[in-house]
C-alpha cells in the first residue's frame, strides 16, 4: 500500500485504467475501482491509496479511498467469505484480481504501455 502520488495518463489505455505510476522503478498501470465497478472516475483526493496487487504476469495498483488494513488470505479462504458484508467492498466486488481487466483490456494495455514507455 503506497500514498496516492501523480498519475500519468497515457493514450491507449483500457477504459478503468486511469494512467501510470512508476514504484520501484517498473511503470504501474493504475485501475481505478470506481470507474470499474460503477462508471465513473474516482475524484482524487491526497488521502487515498494505492493497493499493490499482481494478477498474471503483471503489477497493478488499485486506487482505493480509504483502507482499513490488509490481510492476506488464501484463495479459498477469501471465497468462502466473499459473499460476508463484513468483509468490506474490495472482497465483495473483486475477489478476482485476475479478472481485473478482460483479455481484450489487457491486450489494449500492454499496446499502450509499449507506446508510452517508447
């Protein structure tokens, strides 16, 4: 989990991608949840969050409003709880990190970030 810093837009990207950060010196697509889950853009305030998460072969960030602490669960742990609303909006809407973004989206991003890191 890391502070919000700049995020960089760069043309191309899938449509909840909101841009880039570099962490660690490897460029990071930024997701953001709210634009994924409910259409519209996060407004970006310095309070927010961003959640270091890996699907596949690639690192994403999460942006995330507020979070409350972080836990790791095995897999079939955090399915069985998925449906729990105490568990909290990230393990009730997005228990599939992998699917974060479609094959289709993911194929657009990767185009993208080849143009940008050119």
């Amino acid at each position: 989990m890391f502070p919000l810093v700049e995020i960089t837009p760069f043309a191309g990207a899938p449509e909840p991608v909101r841009g880039v950060v570099t962490i660690a010196g490897t460029p990071t697509p930024v997701v953001d949840l709210q634009r994924r889950l409910e259409g519209r853009w996060s407004e970006l305030r310095l309070h927010q969050r961003l959640i270091l998460v890996r699907a596949a072969a690639r690192r994403y960030a999460l942006l995330a409003d507020d979070v409350a602490g972080v836990t790791s669960l095995p897999e079939a742990e955090l399915t069985a709880h998925a449906g729990r609303a105490d568990y909290g909006f990230i393990y009730t809407r997005l228990c599939d990190v992998a699917g974060l973004l479609s094959s289709a989206e993911e194929a657009q991003l990767a185009a993208a970030l080849q143009q940008c890191l050119r």
